[in-house]
C-alpha cells in the first residue's frame, strides 16, 4: 500500500498561558472539523502536545488556528516535528 507524499505524522508541541479547561475540547473539534487524526499526549497549563496526521495542508491549518485559539488562552510558540515511523 502506497501513502500519498503530502500525508504527514508530526508531534506538534504548543507552549503559552493554556490554563483555560476549554482549549483541549477546541483542539479536538478543530482536528476534527479539519479531518485530521490526532492523540493528545500531554497537557499542562505550560504545553500541550499532540500526534497528528493528514495532510501537510491541514496539519498547517490547525497550526494556525492553535496559534490563534480561543481568546482565553496565550500561544507562544508552536514546534513540529515529523514522526518517523519505524519499519516492520
């Protein structure tokens, strides 16, 4: 089975003021309305991170939109990094 080039897996880690309980459910309907698979992996009022797949495209659009969020949280700064997945 082959993948298509532009279907990427990376560990997004978002650091700032994350204290408010609403950003977490916001991450998951935007994944979700973007059609992205995501896991978050951690969370903490300092940094969030969170497994995602799909497009580069949309990986980017859900970068944006974290770095905008909800008007009560204060995003700082945003790191990906791709995931390598090992071979069987």
């Amino acid at each position: 089975m082959e993948r298509d080039s532009s279907h990427l897996q990376q560990r997004m880690t978002i650091v700032g003021d994350l204290e408010a309980a609403s950003f977490v459910p916001w991450i998951q309907r935007h994944a979700a309305k973007l059609g992205l698979s995501h896991t978050i992996s951690h969370t903490s009022s300092m940094r969030i991170e969170l497994e995602l797949s799909g497009p580069e495209d949309l990986i980017d659009m859900m970068e944006v939109g974290c770095s905008l969020g909800p008007i009560d949280i204060w995003v700082e700064s945003i790191e990906r990094r791709a995931i390598i997945a090992e071979k069987a």
